[in-house]
C-alpha cells in the first residue's frame, strides 16, 4: 500500500513541478511563511511538498516564522465529560473559531509550548501533544504515583539544547517532590524534594522562557507570600525571588507576558484600597518595574492568563475575559454550560517535535542521555528508579471519539464594554 501511495505521490510530484516555475527552495520558503493547518493541505499533493514539511530544518524554520507572524490565543475546554476542544481567537478581529476535539479522557492540562501541550489525570496518564499535526506521545508512569495524592505536569522548552522538558509536581503526604522527563528518553529524575514548611500558594506553573515559577506561601493560616520559587529547565537548579516590596501585604498572582515575567497585585478583601496593580520583572527577576493599574481588582476566582499586547487575558472555568490597559475596554466570553476551561495561553500551529527518520532517532537519544549524565556529574543525577537505558519516543496519531455534542456549532459571541476599566464589577 506505501509503495503505491508513493507511486501516486511521484505522478503529482512530477505534474505539481512542471507547473510551478519557482525553484525547489523558494517553494520551501514561501511554504514555511504560511499557518501551519494550511500547511498541512499540502502534504497531500506532492512527494516534495510532503517531504520537505517532514524536514527537522524545515520545522525549526517554520516554528520561528509562525511565533513571529502567525501566533493566536488558545483555550481548551473539557466538553461531555470525555473530550477535550480547543478554541482559538484573534483579539486584533476579536473572532474565534472552534477547531476539532484534540483528545479524549484528560481532564487537565498545562499551557501551550510551541504549538504543544501537557495533558493529564491526577493519577499517571499523561502525554504530550500536538493540536495541528495531531500526534502524541504518551509518557512513562512515575513510580512516585503510588505515595503521592495526585500529580501535575508543565511543558517548558530549553532554547540552549532546543529540548522539550515535562516537569511533574508530586503531591505527597507532607511534601512535594519534583521530577523532570526529558522527551527523546523514557524515564523521570527527581530534581528537587521540598520540605514541610515550603508550601506553594498554587502549583499551576507559570513559564516565562527556560524558567518556571511558583508562588511561595508564609505559611500555611496565610495567603501572603513574599517569595516566588523558580526552576531552570537549563540546568534543572531552583532558586528563589523576591516579589516587590510595596506589594508584600497584598494578594499576588503570577502570570506571562510576552516573554516577561509579570506580577498581579490586589488589595486583599476588605482593604480600603481598590486599585489592582502590573508588575514586570526584569530579565534577572530580581528588579520589578510597575507597569499598570486597573481599578478594582478582578472578581473573586478569576485568575490571571496571560498579558498580551497590553490587554490582560484572565477567567475561571466558565468565563474568558480581557481588559484593555489603554481605553479600558473590556470583553468576556461566556463557554457553553457543558463545557468547562482548563487551560489558555498563546499558541502557534507548528510541526514540533522533530520526528526525524529512526537513525537520527537513535542518535539523538544518545545525546539526550549524554546531556543528562553531565547533568548527573552537576549533583542533578537521576534517582534510583531511573531506567539505565534511554528508550526511543515513539509518536502516533491521537485517536479522538467525537460525540454529537462536540461536532455542533457552538453560538458563543463576545460581549464588549465600551466602559472604563473600574466599571468591570458591573460588567460582571
């Protein structure tokens, strides 16, 4: 069946090309220029449009195009109790569009990465996985499972080594243990077990870069917080930050903006302050800069999304809201009834990861385990349940069952208020 599939592709390769005056690597260039579910189109019409959109220089090239011209703003819903939708907008139009269902029975889900996400059950059932190209790669299960209440799971990516990194976070009995699984390999490593008297305000991981970053509580009968807790994906290293001064006796949250780590400060219940303020911290993290502020502080239970092009992106589970920092503008979306929100960042349709042919598999597994074992002789050495042979990831097609519910049109509409931001409670 393969080689007559190629043979067909070869008879449109040869018609394609002699149509098209255009040099094979201007064809290349002005394909990585277009968004990536058009992209896709071509696969189907000639062996060398498929081929080159299989080619790792081809998917860095066209990562790198599609950050710059082409990124948009996702959420995902769980829709039925058994599928996931994904829902993407454009606030410069303010138009969305519902795409397919992308997975099934995965309830949770960390932000976007490059076009890829993290989903998961509290238990061990996660993998990784690509919306447009719509493949998958399930991960190993910890073996910390068993001692621990429920597990989280955050997506970063590693510019230096261009490597994809899972970071996992073990609720246990009195603790928290930290493990990492590098994908091209086939193991966790634990990283990092904090104490009793570390307890984060809250582990949804906010990733800025190679970093991720947590909230750290005083403890445990306060809501303050006076520390943030980061990891370098990089060197897999923790080391804390310290929020600004003036904001210490507020009520903080941690969100992205734009490559930059941002800081959202509120007066806490009561206080005869109203006024909410942006924070940006520098490049090291160590110096904040005030950036805006909004007056009053969001509703109770909303939280902080993202920060993009000076509108704050924030919700619940039932409602996607933004403001906009300059005329005040404010504009929300509320999901269907049956569907619930699990996670929103900006995303890009990309072809991530590099799924090279399987020698180049193998080598770069090699290198994956070579990376780690210097990481190893750096005091970040695997733990004793690591595997000692590095497996080869194995990516596959997501199977989805789509329900009657999810193939239906959705009527959703954004409501826009025209009012200054303070009259947000009202709009609300």
């Amino acid at each position: 069946m393969e080689d007559n599939n190629d043979e067909i592709m070869n008879e449109q390769n040869e018609a394609v090309q002699s149509q098209v005056s255009l040099p094979q690597d201007i064809q290349q260039t002005i394909i990585s220029l277009l968004p990536g579910r058009t992209v896709l189109k071509f696969t189907s019409v000639c062996k060398f449009w498929r081929d080159c959109i299989k080619e790792p220089t081809f998917v860095d090239r066209h990562l790198k195009n599609s950050l710059r011209l082409h990124q948009s703003i996702a959420f995902f819903t769980s829709v039925d109790t058994s599928l996931v939708q994904m829902y993407l907008f454009d606030p410069a139009t303010v138009n969305f569009k519902r795409t397919e269902p992308v997975l099934s029975s995965r309830f949770h889900m960390s932000g976007p990465c490059n076009g890829m996400v993290c989903a998961y059950d509290l238990k061990d059932s996660v993998e990784v996985l690509n919306p447009t190209t719509r493949k998958h790669l399930t991960l190993p299960a910890s073996e910390t499972v068993t001692q621990t209440y429920f597990l989280e799971y955050f997506l970063g990516y590693v510019h230096s080594t261009e490597m994809y990194k899972v970071v996992a976070i073990c609720h246990c009995v009195r603790h928290l243990t930290f493990e990492v699984c590098t994908i091209g390999t086939q193991s966790w490593r634990k990283v990092r077990k904090s104490g009793e008297e570390e307890l984060l305000k809250t582990t949804k991981a906010v990733v800025v870069n190679d970093k991720m970053h947590w909230l750290v509580l005083d403890d445990e009968s306060s809501h303050f917080t006076r520390k943030i807790l980061s990891f370098n994906l990089a060197d897999e290293t923790f080391l804390y930050r310290d929020v600004p001064d003036s904001v210490r006796d507020r009520d903080l949250e941690l969100f992205e903006g734009e490559g930059r780590l941002c800081l959202l400060s509120m007066p806490c219940k009561g206080a005869e302050e109203t006024a909410s303020e942006i924070w940006l911290a520098d490049s090291s993290g160590q110096v904040w800069v005030h950036l805006y502020s909004i007056s009053p502080r969001p509703a109770l239970g909303m939280k902080p999304f993202f920060l993009y092009k000076r509108k704050l992106f924030f919700g619940n589970q039932k409602r996607f809201i933004y403001i906009d920092l300059l005329d005040g503008r404010v504009c929300y979306i509320d999901v269907p009834s049956d569907e619930s929100i699990i996670s929103a960042g900006m995303f890009v349709e990309s072809f991530v990861p590099n799924v090279p042919d399987k020698d180049l598999v193998n080598s770069m597994t090699l290198l994956n385990c070579e990376h780690q074992a210097k990481l190893s002789s750096r005091g970040s050495g695997p733990s004793s349940r690591t595997r000692s042979t590095c497996g080869v990831t194995r990516w596959s097609l997501a199977v989805v069952q789509a329900s009657r519910r999810a193939r239906e049109t959705t009527n959703m509409v954004w409501n826009v208020y025209k009012g200054e931001a303070r009259k947000i409670q009202d709009a609300l």
